[in-house]
C-alpha cells in the first residue's frame, strides 16, 4: 500500500507544480498585456493624432499619466518574467536615476471626495549589468523593462512641461515620446511577449498565454 502511494506522489507532484507555474505564467502574461500593450497601444493611438501643447495641458497629460499609471508595475513583471523563464541568474543595478513623477491621492468618504495631486521624487534603475547572461530572450527582456521605466519617466517630464506652460517643449516631448513607442517600446513588447507568453502573446482571443 505504501509503495503504490509513493507512486501516485510521482505522478501527481509534478502535476500539481506545472499547473501551479502554468496559472503563475499566465498571471504574468495578463498583467503585461494590461499595464503594458494594452495602455501603450491607447497613448500611440491618442499621440499620433499629433495633440498640441495646449491640449496636452487640458486633457491629454491626464489620459497619458492615468495608461501610464501601471506602467512601472508592467517593469518589474517584464524583469521577473527575464529571471523567472530567460534565466537562473538575476542581474543587478548598476545604475540609478532619480526623477519626479505625478502622484494623486483621493480623500474624503463615499458622499465628498476630493483629489490632491503633486509632483514625488522617485528611483528607477536605468542599467543593469547583463553581461555575464547568455540565455536567449533575457537581455531583450531587460531592455524592454528598462525602456518601460524610461518611458513612464518620459510622460511625466512631458507633462510637467505642459503644467508648467512651457506648451512648446510639451508638445515637442509628445512627439519624441510617440516616436520612442513606436520604434522602441511596441516592437520590443511583441518581440518579448511572444518568446515568454508564446504564440498567443500577440492574439489576446487565442487562448495561448495571454487568457488561460
């Protein structure tokens, strides 16, 4: 009876752990499509209409920082999905930037509410030593986190720009920033999402990665 027990443990143990990495995996999958592609695809559709300073500074900032609010959190599970699947080895910071980004805090009870905003320091890491990680897929997966960070950096200068009604650089940020999606960023997220999520990654209704 023992034995045939022990033998069952074999075959349900590592059962249980592939479900168990299977549902992480796809976890990481959804919150990247959600605080990444998804958002990102918004702001390039919203920039390529070519805003112009002013209307960066009625409206526009407001729908770029509220995509862009998750955006460091779609970092960190871009560098964790690097460690966890392109990796056995974590690279460390090698570099640190400091910058300011635009945080809003909500006060009051469910019948007055009000909204108090301001301007926060924060850090980001703007290099990581990858040079001793040879496995395929991890330093892309790296750049692409690292271009995440930059990217959320770049919103919140653009929009300090229009805030403080310099509308010009502000509308001349929004350009180089669409560019920076465009060329960079967007290309990057499908290159990763296909060698992490696989082929699903890029068809959200496939059922492949992205929604199971």
């Amino acid at each position: 009876m023992i034995s045939i027990l022990n033998q069952n443990w074999r075959i349900i143990l590592p059962t249980v752990v592939l479900a168990f990495y299977g549902s992480a995996c796809a976890k990481q999958c959804r919150e990247a499509r959600e605080s990444i592609l998804e958002p990102t695809d918004r702001v390039v559709q919203y920039l390529t209409t070519r805003p112009s300073g002013e209307e960066l500074a009625n409206a526009g900032c407001t729908l770029i920082l509220s995509e862009f609010e998750r955006l460091p959190v779609g970092a960190a599970t871009i560098k964790r999905i690097a460690d966890e699947r392109f990796s056995h080895t974590e690279s460390r910071c090698i570099r640190w930037e400091r910058a300011d980004r635009y945080v809003c805090r909500y006060y009051g009870g469910p019948y007055s509410r009000y909204r108090r905003c301001r301007w926060e320091p924060y850090s980001y890491c703007a290099a990581y030593d990858t040079d001793l990680i040879e496995e395929p897929g991890y330093r892309e997966a790296v750049e692409l986190s690292r271009n995440l960070d930059l990217t959320f950096e770049r919103a919140q200068k653009l929009c300090r720009l229009a805030e403080t009604g310099d509308l010009g650089g502000a509308e001349f940020a929004s350009r180089d920033l669409l560019s920076f999606l465009s060329s960079e960023v967007r290309p990057e997220s499908d290159r990763v999402y296909s060698m992490a999520c696989g082929a699903g990654a890029n068809n959200p209704g496939s059922g492949d990665g992205w929604d199971d």
